[in-house]
C-alpha cells in the first residue's frame, strides 16, 4: 500500500491500469470520491503504521485535513497524546494479526487541542500474496455511537413487545411492521396483516383511519393524540368495536435531500374500557338529572294525569322514541285500556289518549301482559332487530304499537301495593335493545308516574282505578 498526499493509493500499483475505468488516474479519483462520500469516518495504515487513508467525515470529528493526515506515523505528536499514541498504535497495529473486526475506544485529539472519546472498528487488509498488508479504521464519536445504538434499541423495543401498538404504514397505506401489541389489538399474527389494505382488517372506521393517515403524508406529523373508534372484522370472537387513542409521525428518508415521505408510524393504545366507563357514567348522571327534573316537573302539573305524562317525557330523552301508558281496566280483568301516549308520527309529548275505555286488543304473551301479571319489567325485541327482515312492520302492529319498532320496555306502575297498569318504551332499528340497566332507569320513572295515576284515580281525575294485585 503505498502513501499518496490525496489520500489515496492504486491497489494494483503504478504501472497497472484500473480495469474497471479508463486510466490509473480515474480510478484514484473515484476512489477519493467513494471514500469522502462516505458516512463513517475512515482511515488506514500500512504495514510500517503511517497513515495512507484519511476521509472528509475523519477531518470533520478530529479537524485535521487529509493533506495534514496522510504520511505520518501513527497518532504520535498530532492526533493522540504522547502517553496515549504508545498504546493506540499497539492495539490497532495488532489487528494486523488478528482475524475479523476489532473494536476499541480511544481518547483522541482535535486540531483544536480537545480531545474527544472516538469507536474504531478495525480489520487488517490484506496484500496480493495473502499476507497483512496494513490496517483500515472506522470510526465516530462515541457519544454519535450511542445515540445510533439507543435509536437501534428503541426501535427493536417498539417493534417487539411495547405498551404501545405500532404500525408502520407505506405511501399506499398498508402495513409494513406490525408490533407485537399491534397485532393482538388488530386480531392478527404479525406477519399476516403485512402488505394488506387496512379494509380487510376493519369493517367499519378504516375511512377515518386512513384519512388520519393520508393527511399525515401530505401535512405532516399533527399535534396531540387523537381518537378512533374501529370495528374489527368477524373474527373467533365476533364483532368488536374497540377504541385506539392513536399518534401519527410522518416517516421521511434522512439520505434524500428533500424531504421523502417513506409512510407513516401510527402509535396507538387501546382505551375502549375507559371510553365505555365514561360513557356509563355520563349516561348515569344524565339519567339522573332527568329523573330530578321530572319530579320537579310533575310536583308543578295541577292535572295528576298531566304530572305522569310528564315523567315519561323526560324519561324518553335520549332513551326511547315513543312511549304509552295502559291502565289495567277497572272490572278486574286481566286487560289493559290506553290512557297516554306519544304521537305515532312526528315526535311529540305523551299526551293522553280519549279511548273511550275500550281495552287494547293484545294477544296472549303480549310483553305488557307479561309486565302486569309478573309485577316486573320485561323486554322483547323483533326476530331481525337490525330491520332488513320484512315483516318488521306487521311485527309492531301485531302488538299495537307504532309502526317500525324493533325494541320494548315493559314497565309495571305499581302504587301502595297495587298494580295499576303498564308503561312501555319503544325503540326504533337505529337503537340498539334495551339492556338491564336501561330497565332500572325505566322502572324509576314509572315508579314516579305510577304515585301521579294512583293520586288521579283517588280523585277522580281521569284514571281509572286499578284492582289490587
């Protein structure tokens, strides 16, 4: 290996051309190109310690130029202290004799006096008869060295089991990694859900999620966190419907000059038990607040029959789409007559309803019936409750309710002891059934309207009075 004041050497010697350029001289150059184009800092040794090799990354940690670098012996005198240059030159001139890659840290100087702790990495090269021909370097800044290795680190430890789901998508918005938590989150192995339109692994939100993505590529990373509520695809489980508190960084090449977008890291965390507490309670307190205010309502209605119907108007907000009272007919018989209810068109207060005393024509099993014979609340839902089955619409009439509804809450009013009739709730194919805690708030209310209708049939004000039951 022979010196050269540019920093570099023909391997194949003066009087043999480069074969793979046209000329000695060419092949020198793009050499020094390859070399100064390079990320690392490089240098390298003969066999006699001087140096031969020396790149514009080694002038940028240690100052010192190629032309001030290349022919000196070792680190002794300019890069390396005298108590230091001893030992760096034993150590690296000793890989010569060792196989592999050796690495070592060293405490080097700066043109400008300061010393900063280097990593080389080195390995002996070899001549054209197989013997050590000399000693080539790698080498950065330690603290450089660490911050790579911290960030190797951090995204081995993203990728393999964090707190966290993450995914990273490509341009075309389809998984590329999949972390371990991602993967248990998304129902899949991670490697199935890899190279996959997000579609096939959501049925529903996958618009949301990909907007959030697709904004991510063109804008930029936004700020905060945002959340997203999916519905995962039919699995062992069934349908689930989860949601992922989620952050977006928008991924772009460090090598490219302009900024590149490579895709999208999404981070996200599962907080559908959180969302589903905080929905439960906002609805308790709701419910709350509106059975106050409809005893505070009712204890203003002159009419008691006024005062009931008002009960089941603040119960409707936000729980059902229609509501009726039946009042059990004063004879004693196992019939129900309709004192009140909403309007079957638009929507509207509970008002009551001029019969003319006639009993409802309910089947056998009617759920009101049921409700009234069991002194309990009873639900009951169409056979097709999502409403594509056709004969939804003969499914309310049957039952004498209004026209499209798929859900009933049956609630008996009951007062000092007596069963004085029925208050149902109606939900339409938009609402989902009723569920047991819907049947406590429902009894709530009619516990209220229930002491209005015993206090109109005391007084004569329009209620039938109801036999003891």
């Amino acid at each position: 290996m022979t010196a050269s004041k540019s920093g570099t050497a023909n391997a194949l010697g003066p009087d043999e051309p480069d074969p793979l350029v046209p000329g000695a001289g060419a092949g020198a150059e793009l050499l020094a190109a390859l070399l100064d184009g390079m990320d690392a800092a490089l240098c390298a040794f003969d066999a006699g310690g001087t140096v031969t090799h020396w790149n514009r990354e080694a002038e940028r940690v240690l100052g010192w130029s190629p032309d001030e670098a290349v022919g000196r012996r070792g680190f002794a005198g300019w890069a390396a202290r005298g108590a230091d240059a001893g030992e760096v030159e034993t150590r690296l001139m000793a890989t010569m004799d060792a196989p592999g890659r050796q690495v070592h840290e060293f405490a080097l100087l700066r043109k400008d006096g300061g010393r900063v702790l280097v990593r080389i990495q080195s390995a002996r090269v070899l001549g054209a008869d197989g013997a050590p021909a000399g000693v080539y370097c790698a080498f950065s800044e330690v603290h450089a060295q660490i911050d790579l290795e911290r960030s190797i680190g951090l995204s081995e430890a993203l990728f393999d089991d964090a707190s966290w789901g993450v995914v990273l998508v490509d341009v075309d918005l389809r998984p590329t990694v999949v972390n371990g938590y991602a993967a248990r989150a998304l129902g899949a192995g991670r490697t199935a859900p890899l190279g996959r339109p997000l579609g096939e692994l959501l049925e529903h939100g996958v618009e949301q999620l990909e907007g959030a993505l697709h904004h991510v590529l063109v804008e930029g990373t936004p700020r905060g966190l945002g959340e997203v509520w999916v519905t995962l695809a039919d699995g062992p489980e069934g349908e689930r419907r989860r949601c992922w508190r989620s952050g977006f960084l928008r991924l772009a090449s460090p090598l490219a000059e302009e900024p590149v977008p490579l895709g999208v890291g999404w981070l996200f965390h599962d907080v559908t038990a959180a969302k589903l507490a905080e929905r439960e309670a906002d609805r308790i307190r709701f419910r709350a607040s509106q059975l106050h205010r409809a005893g505070r309502a009712a204890a203003e209605c002159e009419d008691p029959m006024e005062a009931a119907t008002v009960c089941l108007d603040f119960a409707l907000a936000g729980f059902a789409d229609h509501a009726l009272i039946d009042l059990l007919v004063p004879d004693g018989g196992a019939r129900l007559i309709r004192a009140a209810a909403t309007p079957t068109g638009a929507p509207g207060p509970c008002a009551p309803v001029l019969g003319g005393g006639i009993p409802v024509r309910y089947p056998p099993g009617h759920p009101a019936l049921q409700a009234a014979d069991r002194s309990g609340s009873v639900r009951a839902s169409a056979p097709d409750a999502a409403g594509t089955a056709p004969d939804l619409p003969d499914w309310s009439d049957r039952l004498q309710w209004p026209e499209g509804m798929v859900h009933a809450l049956c609630t008996v009013l009951r007062s000092r002891g007596r069963t004085l009739g029925v208050a149902t709730f109606l939900r339409g194919p938009t609402r989902p059934a009723f569920q047991r805690e819907d049947a406590a708030h429902a009894e709530s209310m009619s516990a209220l309207a229930a002491s209005a209708i015993d206090l109109a049939s005391t007084s004569g004000r329009g209620a039938p009075s109801g036999p003891a039951h």
